[in-house]
C-alpha cells in the first residue's frame, strides 16, 4: 500500500500496459487517461499571438509556424504555475490575474501552456498512437517531446492528434499543449462575431483552456474510427454503422464480431454475429449490420432502458480492435393525427416540455463535472420537465451521458453558427480569407458535433442558429444536408425565432427544416415563435377565457413550438453556492468572489433590519424568490398542456449565469432555485387543471372558473366532476357537481367546464379544488386559489392633506367618500397626515428646516407615494435620512424582486413574503420598479435587482423628532389612476358606505396597492 500511495498515478496507468518482460507489444487497442495527471498550468503573458496565420483543418503540421514558450522550452519549467487536473480553463485558477476581478474585467486574454510528462508504455511501440482530446478552447497547438504534433481551432469539439512519430515508448514524454484565448463572450449572445486579427471568428464563451479529458490511445494499423448506432421507424430494429481505418499499404482480410448487450450491471448478452470474409482496403471502410430485436426494451423518459453494441475486429495478420457504443431502441417522429402536427416518441405523443442553457458552468466555466452533469438531469426530472436544450452553445458529452441513462430528451445547437452577411459578397482576398476562416470552420464544428453526439438516444432534434434574421443561402442548406448525411436519423432545423413568422405560409427564414431519412428541404409545417421576455410575475391577464389565455393556439398543421419564454430574473441560492465555494476553495473559480460578496450583501441586510423572523437565512428568501418564477412557468405550462394543440415549450432559461440571465430555473451551481413542485405539478401525466380569471379581487367581486383536464394517461368515459371553494381553515363554502365525458387518446388537454361564476366570499384565500371522480374513486383532482382584499378605511384621520398636483390622490381618494381631504399648496401642513403624490420638495428658511419637517417633528406623518427619489434626495440633504441612490429593478432576464416582512402597514394584505401573484399590482415588469439606498429607518419592503450585492428599500418608516416619514418607492400610482365609482346597496357589508369599484374592464388585482395606501395613512 505504501508503495501505490507513492507512485503517480501517470505510472501505475503505464504499468497496466507493461508485460512481465516490460517490452512485448499487445494486440489490439489500448487506452489511458492523462486526464487526472499532474498538469501545470503556466500563463505565457509575453507571447505574441494578435496576428498570427490561422489554419482550419485539415492541416498540414509541417508546414505550421512553430511557437515555442517565451524564453524556451525550459520555462516550462522553471516558471510559477498552478497544477492542474483536466478539464481546466485559465479563468478557473487565474481570473483577476490583471488586479480586477469585477465583472468581465478579470477575464485573460492570450497565451497559456498546460504541460505534464507521461510514460508511454512499452507495449505501444509498433503501434499507430494518438492523444484524444474531448475539446479544447480556443486554439491548440499540441508539442510532444518539443515537437508540433497537432493543431486545432474548433472550441468545443473532438479531435485526435497522431503523435506515432514523436511518442518514445518505455520513457517520459513531455506533453505541452499552447492553448491562445483571443476573445470570447460571457453572456448570451452567440451572433456576435469576434476578430483575431484579419480572421472572423466562431463566438464561443470566452474560458481558455483544455476543457475535456485527454487519453493516450494505441491501436494497430487497422483500426476502428467510429460507431454510430443508427435508430428507425421500425423502434426495436437498428443498424450499426462501423467505420474503419486501413492505415497500412495492403488489404487485409478479417471478420467483425458483433455482441449487443443490456447496458446494466447483468449485461445480458440479446444478439451476436460473426461476419466472415471482410477485406478492409487501405483507407477508410464502412460496414452496416443490421440488428432486429423484437423484445427489445425500449428507450424512453420514463424507461431509460439502454444497450451497448460491441464490434470487434481481428484481422488475418493479427492486427485486432474493438470498439463499443451505449444506444437506445426509441423512435422520434412528427405525426398528423386529424389534421394536427403532433411529435411522438416510440408511437406514443409526447409534448415537449424543456428548458434553454447556455452552457454555462461553475468553476472551469464551460465544462461540468460527472457530479454536475448527473445533477442537471435530476433537477430536470424533479421539475417534472422532458427535456432540455444546449441553447446557442455545443453541449457536453457527460450531459448527454446521463440524459441516456436518466432519461431526458435534448434539442442541440452548435452555437455560434451565424454570420455576417458581407460574408457572401468578399471585396477583396481579405475578405475572402475571412470567409473562408469562419464558414469552415463552423461547418467543421456542426459536424464534429453530429458526429459525437449521433447515438445519444436523448438527442432528438438539432437546430442551425438561433434568432437568425437571414434568410438560408445555399452554404446553409449544404450545411444542413452534410449534417443530414452523417444523421439522417433526426430533425434538422434552420432556426428557433423571434420574428414576425408568417402564421399559414411558407418561410423558409424561420421554418426550413428536414425529417428523418428525407433529403427534402420543407419550408413549412415547423412554427417555431419565441417570446423571451416575461412578465415579472404571474397575472391575471395570463388566463381569460377558454379562448383567451398566454400561448393558446388553434395552428394545427404545423409543429407549434414556443421555443424560449417567459424570462423572470430572480437570484441564485446564494447560501448552498457559497457553502459549495468554501468547500473547494475561495481562490478557484471564476465566479467565487461576486458570490461571496453577493451572500454577505444579503445576510447583512436580513440581520440589520428585522428580516430574519421572516426569512431565517439567506437561502429561505433566495428560494421564495425564485418560487415567484417557478409559480410563472408552472402556470404558463398549464396554459401549454390545456390547448392540447402546442407541441412544446421551452422555458427561458435553465441555469443562471454570474452576470445576466438570472431568468434561469437552476443557478449555475444546478441548484434548484426554488421549490420544485411549484413546477413539478403542472407537468404531471394527469390532473385537474383549475383555471380562474381573476386570482386577486375585492370581496364581493366575481372570478370565473374553468376547468380542464390534462391527461397522458388515456382516461376515457364518463365521469363527475365534482368542483369546491374551501376558506383559509379548510371548511367548504361552496361546492358544484358536474357531468363530463373524458376523450382520451392523443386528447392531452381537454376542456371539461367553462364559465362557472364564482362571488369572493370574505376577504384573504380562498382555495377552489376539483376532482375526476367515478363513484367512489378519484381518478385526478386540481387546486387554483384566489386572494381576496375588503378595502377598509377604518381608523384613517380625518384630517389628511393630499400634495399632488395630477389630481390622481383627490381623484381615488373621492371615488373612496373621503372627500373631505384637503389640497396642500405649502407652508404648513394642516391636520396630522399629508401625502405625497406629484409634488416637488419645497425649500424654505434654514436649509436643515422646512414647514413640513417642523410639522413631522411634532408628531405628524409625512407619506411620500410618487416622486419617492426626489423626496428621498431633499430628505438627505436636511440629515433626515441617508440616501446613496436608486436603483431600477431589472426585467426579463436580469430581473428584480420584492420582499416583506411582517408589519401593520400590510394588514389585509400578504405579510412576510416575497411578491408574487397576490402583489401583481407592483411586481409586474409593466410596472415602475424602483428601490431606494436608504439606510436609515425600518425596511418593512425591501428589494433586490439583477446580480447586484445589495438590498435596496421599497417601503421603509424613518422616525423624526415626534413623528415620522413613510417613503414608498412602490408603483401606488399605477394602482389608482383608473378607479371608477361605483355605490353598494345601503347596508351591504362591513363598508357598507363605501365605494367600491368596477373591475370589469379594469385590474382588478390593483385593490392590492389600493389597501396598502389606505394602511399608510392609518399608521
């Protein structure tokens, strides 16, 4: 034991290899991973690389400038480095490396060299030897033993480099790889072309480095080069398509042996063949056999059942090799079932339901761990979900791994795969160079890919570019066939679109697509619309009628995929990221420290100002936080599910990055950002779906209620639907029996009852729940609930003045019967309120005093609802307060929250919680969202936005002498501007004198902001 702790691990792998006599050559393939070598990691900060000659492959490796490291190979050496495990990128281990790691700032650009010494062992001499490498990023040029073996310029892709002539078998080789990082991005976008130099190049996310494994492999001169197991329309029959490698001078001739087994800890062999009298020429040579399996388990999400096909070679002068592939029986199709485009999985629709990432990852940046790949399926899964998406980016083979084993689908892009339009008119050679140097070299990408990836029974579909605004030119359609000639098993799409897509035509621009084992180009019948931006939270607008609701469709002769929706930007869980950077180490990673600080913001925040009752932790309100998303998406993909025509949705996005697209569902650690079920539920095989529309209300107002079901199953029949409103304490109040008949089939979403009105009964939560029953037995059941506001005006002074030159506070306060409010024009106030509406600060006298503050000071109350920045800004001019500033609440992607703690200001109204529905009056992005640095006072809501590391305030109470200021940030304005009078019958409940509004054409959630105005005059 002693002995094995001491030896490194690069020499136990060559003892694997060495026979007792230390030099006899073995038969057949052999393999080590030098991934988990030592590697040094050195940054060549004085190489020169701007305007180098680049090359895309094929290369001819004489013929290539050679770059030694800046001051000889000795400083390999002799420099400071980092050691290393494979996969690493620069950014990992040196982001900051130029004093700044804010933002984008510490990003490197330029030369680094990742060297290690191996032993080659002695059984590979004679043999044909090569370094394969997973990916690398951006430009690798491959030294063994000093000397240039490979050269490479396709981030993200496979690739082999020969390095037979260069290898010393039985001794220490010394492996240097230069990898040059010119440019990069750290977002998004993958349309935005970078220069290096004269040269166009590929967008790709800007981490330089080595990011895949790298083995050492021997194999004799005949050798395999690929297997691709080949899925068709007939499910449990496949073919295996073997590509081989003559690379000595004469034919030779063999046998293939074949063996397919059940890829599980059995491994029970299902099918054999031997395949005699094979003559292998020199060059490349490929062989199909065909394979039948009728009892074949087949591939699915919910039965991942997957198979290895084994091919093995053995050649008449004792030349041998094998080669293995992990494949599925599974079939996926387009279908029109009565005039309606459907997708189908192993004869069964499915309706997809995914997610877009953009391939970000923490640590290297680019390239998950097993532990992370693995955990990005899971969370899919709990989630409910049947799908995911590598979105404008090459995805990872360990994904696609689990993914097979997991079960989950995956749609592919190649990222990066646009172009400038110029790039088909070249002025001059330079441009043509340019040219040349791109559409190469993404072609040469899209391909590797789709050579990869191609038996992966998760993949099912793979797209050219995403938002793409050109039409196809030829070059794309030549792209796309090659693509189809080396995968002719799957769809092809040209694009996944924003634009004004032509409902009922042709459009080849955004619908050019091909189908499995077809040549022909189809310009319609793939309707692919996206919507990225969301609506900040989840409304009431979302579900009007059986005909009227978010991402309803009645298109059926095409494939209706919403193909990125609904960005609802909400923080990462901060707590489990920082536990997770403590555990590896502050230093490494190319995000650690903004999330360090970005915790430490927020912890301060909810111990400093009497949130901690509320959110105990940072990770209880980073959770809730990011339920107000999962509530959103859970809903939209009801509405999806009920239409029964959408074929699948893509949620925008999956894993949120350290600068923007907070929108993802996951963090970039694949945390879950909020609680599962939340989405979990509404993706379920079958339940009740129980649609109101309207969720927040007044007391007394009428919701509608619609009600669906959502049935993968294939009930069918004739059943009750039995439908219930049950109060806060669960007692029902009212209760409604109805007679349905359930289709079945490929009826997934079916409308059982439309219309069904519904009076708010008293004010908070109501819950409405449904059932599918047959006499005694529930087959499937369903909950939707209300909130319910009765405005009460109790306890308001009389005596309040109204500062507000748009007349919006006389007006809303008028239609309420405090019409005895009076105007404030200056000087001071009357009464013992006054409220800030349109209304600019006043300066008078002393410069720390004014007629208003002297009237706050002896006991008065100041409540600031509009304008609340520049009240704010005069405040802290007279030592009132502390202001630093607003800020903005992000949307869409970046995205901002609210949050409360408990508090009489929101008596009535939901306390101790992040804003979701029942607060769509503030936190809708139509809405102005605002926070305030203010630091003095009590917070009772604060807010957060985008990935800044700091708490604003949204409603804060800032004593003053005897009394006090209420500065409110929140759009109250927008809550009253259209309020219509309406009068009760006399004696009509608790208010009976009051009005009350007309919410037909209206907001009616708006009663929300309405009541929190009433309780800041009370206070």
């Amino acid at each position: 034991m002693l002995i094995k702790r001491l030896v490194p691990i690069w020499i136990l792998g060559a003892l694997l290899f060495t026979t007792t006599k230390g030099a006899a050559q073995q038969k057949g393939r052999q393999e080590m991973d030098i991934s988990q070598n030592n590697w040094k990691l050195w940054l060549d900060t004085s190489a020169t690389w701007e305007n180098d000659s680049l090359y895309t492959p094929p290369v001819n490796i004489s013929q290539l400038p050679i770059h030694e490291p800046t001051g000889g190979w000795q400083a390999l050496q002799t420099a400071n480095g980092r050691t290393v495990h494979l996969p690493a990128t620069v950014e990992e281990y040196y982001w900051g490396h130029n004093g700044n790691d804010f933002g984008l700032a510490g990003n490197y650009l330029g030369v680094s060299w990742f060297s290690t010494n191996i032993i080659v062992p002695p059984a590979m001499k004679g043999k044909r030897i090569v370094l394969h490498f997973e990916s690398t990023r951006f430009r690798a040029e491959v030294f063994v033993n000093k000397k240039l073996c490979g050269y490479d310029v396709v981030p993200g892709t496979p690739f082999d480099v020969d390095i037979t002539n260069a290898a010393k078998p039985g001794a220490t080789n010394a492996i240097a790889i230069r990898i040059t990082d010119p440019n990069g991005n750290f977002d998004w976008r993958d349309s935005q072309n970078f220069m290096w130099g004269v040269y166009r190049t590929q967008p790709t996310h800007g981490f330089g480095g080595i990011t895949g494994n790298v083995k050492l492999v021997a194999t004799d001169r005949i050798f395999f080069d690929d297997i691709f197991v080949k899925n068709k329309p007939a499910i449990t029959e496949v073919d295996v398509q073997v590509t081989a490698q003559n690379t000595s001078t004469s034919t030779v001739n063999g046998k293939y042996v074949v063996d397919i087994r059940e890829a599980n800890p059995q491994k029970k062999s299902v099918f054999q063949q031997t395949i005699t009298g094979l003559q292998l020429a020199p060059g490349e040579s490929t062989k199909t056999i065909t394979v039948k399996l009728p009892a074949a388990k087949l591939w699915s999400v919910d039965s991942p059942n997957l198979y290895t096909a084994t091919v093995r070679w053995e050649g008449s002068n004792g030349t041998a090799d094998n080669t293995s592939q992990r494949f599925g029986f599974r079939w996926f199709e387009i279908k029109e079932v009565t005039g309606d485009q459907q997708f189908y999985l192993n004869n069964k629709r499915i309706v997809l339901r995914t997610s877009i990432s953009w391939g970000f990852w923490p640590g290297n940046g680019i390239t998950p761990s097993n532990e992370l790949a693995k955990k990005q399926i899971l969370d899919a899964k709990r989630l409910g979900l049947n799908m995911l998406n590598f979105h404008r980016t090459i995805g990872q083979r360990n994904v696609l791994d689990y993914a097979d084993e997991l079960g989950l689908l995956y749609f592919e892009e190649p990222g990066g795969n646009s172009y400038p339009d110029n790039l088909f008119n070249p002025k001059n050679d330079l441009e043509k160079k340019q040219t040349l140097f791109y559409l190469t070299g993404r072609t040469e990408k899209f391909l590797r890919m789709v050579r990869r990836d191609r038996s992966h029974p998760s993949l099912v579909i793979y797209n050219m570019h995403n938002e793409r605004g050109a039409q196809p030119q030829a070059i794309d359609r030549a792209e796309m066939m090659a693509g189809h000639y080396l995968d002719d098993t799957r769809i092809i799409t040209y694009n996944s679109c924003n634009g004004n897509i032509k409902l009922n035509e042709p459009d080849p621009k955004f619908k050019l697509h091909l189908l499995p084992y077809d040549t022909t180009f189809y310009d319609y019948g793939w309707f692919d619309q996206h919507h990225a931006g969301g609506p900040g939270v989840y409304h009431d607008n979302l579900y009007s009628s059986p005909t009227s609701y978010a991402k309803y469709t009645d298109h059926k002769n095409e494939i209706n995929y919403w193909g990125e929706e609904g960005a609802i930007g909400t923080p990462p869980r901060l707590q489990l990221i920082r536990e997770a950077i403590l555990k590896r180490g502050k230093d490494i990673g190319w995000e650690s420290d903004s999330y360090l600080k970005w915790y430490d913001a927020y912890n301060a925040f909810l111990k400093n100002n009497g949130f901690s009752k509320a959110y105990p932790n940072v990770d209880s309100l980073t959770r809730k936080m990011g339920n107000v998303a999962y509530y959103y998406q859970g809903r939209v993909i009801e509405n999806v599910r009920i239409n029964n025509i959408t074929d699948g949705y893509a949620v925008n996005g999956w894993e949120s990055m350290k600068l923007e697209n907070h929108s993802g569902i996951v963090d970039n650690y694949r945390n879950l950002k909020g609680d599962p079920d939340l989405i979990a539920k509404y993706n379920q095989p079958l339940y009740v779906a129980v649609k109101l529309n309207h969720k927040v209300l007044a007391v007394g107002d009428t919701t509608t209620i619609d009600l669906y079901l959502v049935n993968e199953k294939n009930i069918t029949g004739n059943y009750t639907l039995e439908i219930a409103a049950r109060n806060a304490i669960g007692a029902t109040t009212w209760h409604k029996n109805i007679p349905v008949e359930v289709k079945g089939g490929a009826v997934y979403g079916q409308l059982l009852s439309a219309g069904n009105a519904f009076v708010a009964p008293a004010p908070g939560y109501t819950a409405i729940t449904a059932k599918l029953v047959n006499g005694t037995t529930t087959l499937a059941t369903g909950q939707d609930e209300l909130f319910a506001v009765q405005l009460n005006t109790t306890g308001i002074p009389q005596e309040v003045m109204l500062a507000d030159t748009s007349g919006v506070l006389n007006n809303y306060f008028t239609s309420m019967g405090l019409n005895q409010f009076k105007n404030y024009r200056g000087g001071k106030p009357a009464g013992n309120v006054l409220v800030i509406g349109a209304f600019e600060p006043q300066q008078t006298g002393n410069p720390l005093v004014t007629d208003i503050l002297e009237w706050v000071n002896n006991g008065n109350t100041l409540v600031v609802v509009n304008n609340s920045e520049h009240w704010a800004d005069h405040l802290a001019k007279k030592e009132v307060l502390e202001y630093r500033g607003s800020k903005e609440l992000g949307k869409s992607w970046y995205g901002g929250n609210y949050f409360s703690k408990q508090h009489t200001l929101l008596n009535g109204l939901p306390q101790a919680c992040v804003f979701n529905w029942e607060y769509q009056c503030f936190a809708s992005y139509n809405k102005y969202r605002l926070g305030l640095r203010l630091n003095t006072g009590n917070c009772v809501v604060g807010c957060v936005s985008d990935h800044k590391p700091e708490v604003y305030s949204a409603l804060s109470i800032i004593p003053h002498g005897k009394g006090k200021i209420i500065i409110c940030a929140l759009d109250i304005f927008s809550c009253i501007k259209e309020v219509k009078l309406e009068k009760k019958a006399e004696g009509d409940g608790e208010n009976a004198s009051l009005a009350t509004f007309n919410n037909s054409q209206k907001n009616s959630a708006n009663i929300v902001g309405q009541q929190l105005l009433l309780n800041m005059l009370k206070y």
